[in-house]
C-alpha cells in the first residue's frame, strides 16, 4: 500500500456535535493515526453537509439565514475536532465553492450520459431523513420509523438517478470483493437492500427546497442531498469530470470510508452507482460502525440525553481527550453499538490507563531511580525471551486487527501487553531481588518493562496520543511512533530527568467526579 485515504461521514450542521459524531470521528483518527504510523502518503477527510430542509428550517426558526448557520455549527464542529485531537488533513463543506461547482459538473455528466432523467414522483417525504420513505417501512400509526412524525405527501417534478441500472454490478462488486463492506456481518442487510431498490428522486423543487446547489440550466430545481453530499468525498480531492486533479489521481479510491450504520445503505448502494456511472473506483472498503447510547438510551433531543464530547471532557477536568478518545472507541467490538456512561468511563480509563498501563511505567521508574540511580549499567541489560514473544505475538494481532480496521479489538491487545508486563513484575519482584542484592536480575526485569512500556507507547498512540508521548518523555527516549520502531530496542537503559517522573495518566477521582456530578446536577 503506498497511499492511505480515509473519509468520514460528514456531519449535518442543523446542531451542535454530539457525542455520537465524536465517536465516529475519534474512530476515524484512530485508524488514521495508525496508518501514518506504517505508511508515507496519508491524507484524512472529514467536514460538514450542509444543505436541504432541515438546515432550511432551524434557520427560518432562528431567524438568521442558512448560511450563517452553518458557518456558526460548521466551526463548533472543527473546534470540537481540534479539542478531541481529529487531525484531519482537510475539511469539506458542501457550501464550499469548490464543492458546489464540481457537484453540478457531476450532475450534468450524469445527465449526458442517461443516467439521470426527468419524472413525475409522488411519494412520502420525511424531512427528518430528507428521503422519500416506501410506505413499508413506516411504523403501524403511518410514522417515519427513525423520527415518529407523519411523512408528507409530495408530488412534483424531479431528476431520477438510474440506480436500478447498477443494481447488478454492485451486487457482483460486494460478491468478488469481502472487504468492501465491512464487518461482514453487515453484507447480507446490504443485499437485501439491493434486492428491492428503485431508482432514486435526486432533486427538490425550487419552492420545496431552496437552500441546496442548483441542477445546471434548471432554475426551478435544487440538487437533492445525497448526489451533493456523497460528491464531497471526491470534490475535496478536486475531482473535475474532465481534468481531474493530481490529489484526485492520487488517492482516490479512498481505502476507507468510516460511516454510521444508519448511512450505510446510501454509502455502498448509492455511492456505488454514482461512482460507477462517473466510471470511478469503488472504495476499498465502506466501514460501518455501530451507534452510541447514553446511559442505554437513544440520544434524542426530546428525551434530553444529547451529550456534548466537550461537556465530558470539562466535566472530568481533563487536559486533554486521550481518555475520552480510549473509552469511546473501546466501547463497542466492531461494527456493534455501544454505550457511554460517567461511571465506565471513569472505571475503564482508570482500569486501563492509569493502574494498568500508567502504573506499569510509573513504579518501574521509580524503582530505576531508587535502586539504579536513573540509570541501568549496560552490562546489567539482557532481553527477556518471554517478553520479547508476547510483543512480538501482540505486534501480530495488533496488526491484523487495524488491517481489518477492528479498533476497538486492537486496543485489548495492548491491554493484555501490558498485564503480561504487570505479571512478569509481580513474578519477578524486582524489589525483593534488590533487597537480596542481585542487581544484574534487578536490572534487566526493570529493563525489559520499560522496553516494553516504549512498544507499548507505539501501540497507544493512536488512541491517546497525549500519554504515549509522555510516556516517551519519561523513558527519555526520542518520540519514535513509527511502527517499525517496535522491532528495535531503542529504550536506552537511562533517564536524564529523574524529577519528571508522574503518572502518565493520573486516576479519574472517584468522589471528585461524583461531588461534580452533584453540582452539575
Ligand atoms: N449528513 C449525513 C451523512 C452524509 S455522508 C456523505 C448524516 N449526518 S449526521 O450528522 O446525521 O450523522 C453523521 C455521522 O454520525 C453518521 O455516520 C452517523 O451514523 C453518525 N452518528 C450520528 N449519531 C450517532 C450515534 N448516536 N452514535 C454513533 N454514530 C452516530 O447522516
């Protein structure tokens, strides 16, 4: 592989993030920080959609135009980014020029060829969903499923994308290639999807919709949400339908596309067609993840359980999101949903980071001033064939489970590292074996943990990359992530800053946290 390209779903700016969209892009970080960590030319991106009804509506409510809140939401989702550590390499807005002008070249391209065309659709619109629901898929009371409210019933003049066309090839495509939807167990759903797919209106009435980028020589029509926004993830590149750019030749076809399961659908179905009628690359693989609950409840405005990611973070006081981004993407194994509550997190973070890993680290190093003065005689340094094959075995499936983009299994890898490393001290009680004056062993078991602590900031880094360099710091070693770096042994044996020693992750407080909850509450 000598390119690695990631996108996210981008975000509707009709609110505030949540912590469900944190979750998704602290995901997206994860596997991208990795990859930077194995590969030279990475490029990650991520932005916000911004057109159609919905946008259209909070505005009028709030009595300010569409674009200004967009621009107001669109920032507190980059700020929020930037509080959670995305380093995203570029952020899209479907309101950028350079997006509008390309999406109507798309849809124009589209047009020439035959695979959009001019009919009457009558149907049920939600504009929750911004999607025509089929009737089978309401609720018995007649309501969209997802936002309980009556559909309304439209009939106009739309363009129609002929999905039906590409039906068989992407059922071929998903057929010959496993790793394009992943995880797998989500491939039957897709299918079946497929089997019943119609084509697809893909644009409003002006006086329906008017806040969306108009179809070219039509002015009584607006380009409709997802030929707009499924565009963005090629528009950013600088994808031109006749001189595409040499970002576009570059990386495209994205390796990963890291979406919600809700979106799925639209991304390996839709996104497909498109592409293939444009005559582009499918995506390597469309990563579907799971959904997050609070406390076991849907987040939901009306239930009033929506959860800010940087409320979380000022209310634990912490420095900086590396816990947060470690609990979130621990929460759930691949593909599955999973749950936030103020009590795991702190148990997880605390189980985790701090006694386990932080802890490992921390006593070690002090037993390397206490006994060696901050520095291991290079005689007294001899590897440990146990360790070395429990790196060398976690470094394996550690690999392979980024390989398939499993993060959340990555991280327990790691987490067994470094219990095998807790027991081989337990085991070896380097203490004892100072106090009986057998120094050489002494050394070499203090020495071998904090080689291991070194690998086991490489692998941490991706998820808290605040603690793996601290962690480097501490060792007074240079910050070498690069994942190859695993192999050498680069952890020289001494520290030159015997008063930098503190725990790389400190404890979330137990009655800390709970008397600020009572405040709060
Ligand atoms: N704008 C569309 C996506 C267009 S992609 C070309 C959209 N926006 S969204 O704001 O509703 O959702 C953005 C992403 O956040 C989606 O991938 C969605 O699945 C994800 N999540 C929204 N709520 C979520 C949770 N509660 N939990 C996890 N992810 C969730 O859909």
């Amino acid at each position: 592989m000598d390119k690695f390209y990631l996108t996210t779903a981008i975000d509707y700016v009709n609110g505030k993030p949540h912590i469900g969209h944190a979750y998704e892009k602290i995901l997206a970080d994860v596997i991208f920080r990795h990859y930077t960590q194995r590969i030279e030319n990475c490029y990650f991106l991520t932005g916000t959609d911004e057109h159609g009804i919905k946008i259209q509506k909070t505005a009028e409510g709030r009595n300010i135009t569409a674009k200004e809140l967009c621009d107001e939401n669109s920032q507190s989702f980059k700020s929020s980014w930037k509080e959670l550590g995305i380093e995203y390499s570029d952020f899209i807005r479907t309101t950028d020029e350079r997006h509008k002008q390309t999406v109507q070249k798309i849809f124009k391209k589209l047009v020439e060829n035959g695979d959009i065309y001019k009919n009457q659709y009558k149907g049920l619109y939600c504009s929750g969903c911004e999607s025509f629901l089929n009737a089978r898929d309401l609720t018995e009371e007649g309501l969209c499923p997802n936002h309980l409210k009556k559909p309304e019933e439209v009939t106009e003049e739309n363009y129609f994308f002929r999905l039906t066309k590409y039906k068989d090839a992407i059922i071929e495509h998903i057929k010959l290639n496993p790793e394009f939807i992943l995880p797998s167990f989500k491939v039957n759903e897709v299918l079946k999807q497929l089997e019943e797919i119609e084509d697809i209106s893909v644009s409003r009435n002006r006086n329906s919709v008017s806040w969306g980028i108009a179809v070219p020589d039509d002015n009584e029509q607006v380009i409709y949400v997802w030929i707009d926004a499924l565009s963005n993830y090629i528009t950013a590149l600088g994808y031109d339908t006749e001189n595409p750019s040499e970002k576009f030749m570059k990386y495209w076809p994205a390796n990963v596309q890291v979406i919600g399961k809700d979106i799925l659908k639209f991304h390996a179905i839709y996104w497909s067609a498109i592409l293939l009628a444009l005559g582009l690359e499918l995506p390597k693989t469309i990563c579907a993840h799971g959904w997050i609950t609070i406390d076991n409840s849907k987040m939901s405005k009306s239930i009033g359980n929506v959860i800010s990611p940087i409320d979380i973070l000022k209310f634990f006081d912490l420095e900086n999101a590396d816990a947060l981004r470690y609990y979130m993407v621990t929460s759930a194994p691949f593909g599955r949903d999973g749950n936030y509550s103020d009590v795991d997190f702190k148990e997880k973070v605390n189980a985790d980071l701090a006694n386990n890993i932080g802890n490992l680290l921390n006593r070690t190093l002090n037993m390397l001033v206490k006994y060696f003065d901050g520095e291991i005689k290079s005689e007294f340094i001899k590897n440990d064939t146990d360790i070395e094959k429990a790196v060398t075995e976690t470094v394996v499936k550690y690999k392979k489970f980024f390989d398939e983009y499993q993060v959340s299994e990555a991280a327990n890898v790691i987490v067994d590292l470094a219990n095998t490393v807790n027991k081989y001290v337990a085991e070896n009680a380097p203490w004892t074996l100072a106090k009986e004056g057998n120094m050489t062993k002494c050394g070499e078991v203090l020495y071998n943990v904090l080689e291991a602590s070194r690998k086991i900031a490489i692998l941490l880094y991706p998820y808290c990359p605040n603690i793996s360099k601290a962690i480097f710091q501490q060792l007074s070693t240079d910050i070498n992530i690069k994942f190859s770096d695993i192999d050498k042994k680069l952890f020289s044996g001494k520290i030159t800053d015997k008063n930098k020693i503190k725990p790389v992750f400190p404890r979330i407080d137990s009655e800390f946290a709970t008397d600020k909850k009572k405040e709060k509450n």
